[in-house]
C-alpha cells in the first residue's frame, strides 16, 4: 500500500479513537521508511492526547518536528496536553525552549500563542503574558479577536489595569469587537483605575450596541463615579441599572451612600438608607449601618447615631469598633461628653475594644465639656499614648487649666513620652504668661536706698 493510503487508515483509525491500531501502523509505517502525511499525524496525535497516552503523544510529536510536518495546530494540542499533564509551567518551559529553535519558532502562527497565553492565564501569570503578547507583534503576527479578549481577562484579573487598556485599545485599533466579558472587564479596570470617563464612554458604547452590562460591572462604575464626585452621574448609571431589569445590592447601595457622603450631602445620605431599610431592609449590612453614623457623626446627630447603633446591635451583625466610635464622633460634634462616656461604657460592656481614635474622641469631648476628672480617667484606662496626651494638654492650655496641663505634662514625661511641637510651645507660652502676670516676691522703696555718706 502506498503512503496516502496508509495515511488514510490511521486518520479513521484515530477518529474512531482505535488508539492501539492506529498507533501500530504509524509504527510499521515510521520503520518501514513511509512518511504519513500532516493530516494523519494530527489526527493521530489528537487521538493520543485526548486518551492521556503523553509518552507517545510526545514520541509522534517528535517524528512531526524531525520530518517538519508539525504545524501551529500541532504544538498547539502538544503544549495543551502538557500543561494538563504536567502543569502549567511545564508547558510553558517547553514553549519557551522550542522559541529558541528558529525553524520552531518560524512555524507558529497567533493560535500557539493564544494557546500558550490561555495557559498562562490559567495561573495568574500576567508577566508570561505580556511577554507572549510582545512577541506575536515582533514575529510580524496579528493578534486576533480570541487574543485580546484573552489579554484583557487575564490582566484585569491580574489587576494588571493599564496593561488591560493597552489591549482594548489595541483590540479596537485592529478592529475587532469586544464581547460583554471584555467589555465588563474593561469597565471594572477603568473604575478601579479612577478612569471613570473611559469607563462611561464603554459602557454607553455597550447600550449603544444593544449589549446589557452586567450588575457587577455597573456597580463598578457606580463606585467610581461615586469616588470622583460624579454624584449626579452615579444616580443615572443606577437609574439605567434598573431599567435594565438589575436589582441593586448591598455593594451598589454602599456605592452610592459613599457618593453622598464624600460629597458631603450627608442629609441626602441619611434619607438614602432610610429608603433603603424600608424597602430593602434584608440587604442592610455592618457597612451600609457604618456608611450612615459616617453622616450622622459628620452631622453631629448623636440621638439618631445611637439608634442605628442599637438597630445594628439588634440585627446580630458584628459591631465593630469603628461603628462604636463613629457614635462617640457624633456625641463628640454634639457636645454630648456624657452620652459619649456612657456609649464607651456600653462598648466595654460589649467587649469591644477601644482605639486610639475612641480615646481621642472622648478626651475631646471633655475637655469642651469641662469633665475634667473624666479626662484624666480616659489617659488611665487607655495605654500611654503621646497623641492622646498632647490632644489633653492642648485642649487644657486653650481652655485655661494651665495647672491641670502641667500636671498632665508632667506625667507624660514620667511615662517616658514626648510631647510634640505644638504642645511644648502652648506650655512655654502659657508658663512664660504666668510669669509676666505674677508680682514680685520682695517689693523695694527708692527711699530705702539712701545714699550713705
């Protein structure tokens, strides 16, 4: 029989996935001196990898090479079946020591490399990507649509953002279009990238085209316009989020009180998340509770910081210290000391424990409510800290208890503190005041120094 013949049998052979037979007559014919031809090789290593046989996948792959029969689709299914065998480095340890071999290299068109790129996004290897990615633009190959929807998931993935755009980019350069995953992942890299104008322009181009953006991707976009102060904007991408059939969840609720609060619409806020409790009080969570005491501390609100305290505790979520704290900062801008010092009791009850930032909030609470005693017990609960006492002799320098300062500095420098700046200048200006103030000890007369004769 002749080769083409021959080379017919082993392509049934391998489709019917008669593995051994096929396998047989490659043998006889590769010892015989007759060259099967490209399409039965392929077929027949395709047979072979598909049933786990590496050894002699690897074996015919090898005859391809020496015989240069083997094609993009060849080291394609040879470097797939390794990376699955062997893991993903052994593929790509393979594939780089077939670069180095030019007749190799010459052969592989944008299929190996998309192939090698898919494999090396399989691990997160974004630097082995980019570098693929170079090297199909200087081996004079184009990229296709697979390529850089491939580029672009595993660098947003990678949180590889500018890299990410550099491909969109090139992807619409070459004039391609983006599907809905590449487009979502876009969207996220640009609002994780402060690229909430890029980030606008794709997904209007998505409604443009009749492509819906998914939920997360919107709620990335909300986030980000939210950041940048694009309050108004944010409210319409969440508008047209519901218009497209989305339910907003909890982060897209986060998304927009952060949007109010950083624009200090803190009324606005407070009247947001109680539209939200109302009607999707299931999805209220510890951050969503935090996000309003923020605007509560801001506004100074201490009766309804403690309610939504209360309701937070009640809900069984975890309380956080910042929550807690967030309810002293409102009594604190209130002029609430005592309820401040009654929340920090209630915190301790809880076992929750108190920062640096508790403790502050409560020693300048005092100090503008005059609770002087209490403030001295803040720096007895709380570690030695230099902050907390340079904010309590501050605060008693500027409201006159210039003897209480002292006796706190002093303390301070026996717990081996050091004050800052500000404190050592209040103390020497107040101490340097009380000196010009203070009479002489010994009064003296002109008559009393009378000249001696």
């Amino acid at each position: 029989m002749d080769e083409g013949t021959l080379s017919k049998r082993i392509l049934v052979l391998s489709r019917t996935n008669k593995t051994r037979s096929a396998l047989e007559l490659f043998t006889s014919m590769e010892l015989s001196g007759l060259l099967p031809n490209l399409h039965a090789c392929n077929s027949l290593l395709s047979c072979l990898l598909r049933n786990e046989l590496l050894d002699d996948g690897l074996r015919v792959f090898e005859f391809m090479k020496r015989k240069k029969l083997a094609t993009g689709h060849t080291y394609s299914l040879i470097l797939k079946a390794v990376s699955v065998a062997e893991g993903c480095s052994s593929a790509i340890e393979m594939f780089v020591a077939m670069e180095e071999e030019s007749e190799v290299r010459d052969s592989f068109d944008t299929i190996v490399y998309n192939t090698m790129i898919s494999i090396c996004g399989k691990v997160n290897n974004w630097r082995e990507t980019e570098r693929l990615w170079r090297h199909i633009k200087e081996n004079g190959l184009t990229g296709t649509r697979v390529t850089y929807c491939l580029l672009v998931s595993i660098f947003v993935r990678c949180s590889q953002h500018e890299l990410a755009l550099d491909a969109y980019n090139e992807m619409i350069q070459n004039k391609f279009e983006p599907g809905n995953d590449t487009m979502h992942a876009i969207i996220g890299a640009c609002s994780k990238d402060g690229k909430w104008d890029l980030a606008l322009n794709i997904f209007q181009s998505m409604l443009d085209s009749g492509l819906k953006p998914n939920a997360v991707a919107l709620n990335a976009l909300i986030n980000s316009l939210g950041k940048a102060g694009e309050v108004e904007l944010a409210f319409r991408v969440y508008n047209i989020m519901k218009s497209l059939g989305h339910s907003p969840d909890a982060y897209t609720w986060n998304a927009l009180l952060g949007a109010l609060y950083r624009a200090n619409r803190h009324d606005d806020a407070l009247r947001l998340y109680e539209s939200i409790k109302t009607s999707q009080g299931s999805q209220l969570n510890s951050h969503l509770y935090n996000m309003a005491l923020m605007s509560c501390s801001k506004l100074g609100l201490w009766d309804k910081a403690l309610k939504l305290l209360w309701q937070l505790e009640a809900s069984g979520q975890s309380v956080s210290t910042a929550s807690y704290n967030l309810v002293v900062s409102a009594c604190e801008k209130a002029r609430k000391p005592k309820v401040a010092l009654q929340v920090y009791e209630h915190m301790v009850h809880q076992k929750c424990t108190p920062d640096i930032f508790t403790y502050l909030s409560l020693i300048r609470g005092c100090i503008w409510g005059s609770l002087w005693d209490e403030v001295e017990e803040i720096l007895n609960w709380a570690a030695p800290d230099m902050s907390l006492y340079n904010a309590a002799i501050q605060g008693m320098c500027l409201r006159g208890k210039i003897e209480l300062a002292k006796k706190i500095y002093t303390k301070m420098r026996e717990n081996g503190l050091q004050p800052d700046g500000k404190t050592r200048a209040m103390m020497l200006q107040n101490l340097q005041r009380r000196k010009k103030k203070q009479p002489p000890r010994y009064k003296t007369s002109s008559k009393s120094h009378r000249k001696i004769n």
